[in-house]
C-alpha cells in the first residue's frame, strides 16, 4: 500500500507558484525532483529537507523549523476559519476519526479548495 497518496486541494493564492513548478518540468510526474527523482520514503525524505527545506527556511531567516509545521500551522488556520473537522482531516491526508467521518463523509475536491481558499 502507497502512504500518503491522495488528491490535495491548492489555494488560489499559490497555484501560480505550483504552476511554475510543473512548467518547469512537465513530463516528470513530481514537482519537485533532485535529478528526476521523486523524494518518498528514506533517503528521498533527507533529499528533500537537505537540498529544498534547509536552504529555503535559512533564506527566510527561519533555520531550525521543521517542515511538518507547516501542517500545524495549516489545521490551526482551517480551525479558525471555522472549517468543518472532516474537512480539516481529509486536506491534512487523515483518513478520519469516526466510522461517520472516514466512511460515510464523501467531500469531493471542490469542496476541499473552497476550504483552503478561507484560509
């Protein structure tokens, strides 16, 4: 079984800049490679934090914080907008708390980047 595959709704405000990525390099099914590689598992996840992360959070003057924050930072903000808990769930890749939420609760995409958008 795959981890971590799964239809991610992207804000308006960014698309162009995830746009720009695929433009760079459209025949490669991922956005961001290191010699055409994705990132998963292993030493793709160090990959990933060495050669885009680390430099990135240093130029904006943010060294030592963690990628996975970003995931905090964005329950925290669906939470404030008053995003509904399943929706908050399935933008964040959990597959549900409840029988109710991880089975019966069908959001489709739409639905999920009219929520990030309130954000």
């Amino acid at each position: 079984m795959v981890s971590g595959i799964r239809k991610v709704p992207i804000a308006d405000k960014v698309k162009k800049y995830w746009i720009h990525f695929y433009n760079k390099n459209p025949e490669n099914q991922y956005l961001l490679t290191m010699n055409n590689r994705d990132f998963s598992g292993g030493k793709g996840d160090t990959a990933f934090r060495s050669t885009y992360w680390k430099p990135f959070t240093e130029t904006l003057d943010m060294k030592g914080r963690h990628i996975h924050e970003t995931r905090y930072t964005c329950a925290t903000l669906l939470n404030e907008a008053e995003i509904y808990p399943a929706k908050i769930n399935r933008i964040l890749g959990h597959s549900g708390k409840t029988i109710s939420e991880s089975v019966y609760t069908h959001l489709d995409i739409q639905e999920l980047i009219e929520a990030i958008n309130k954000i």
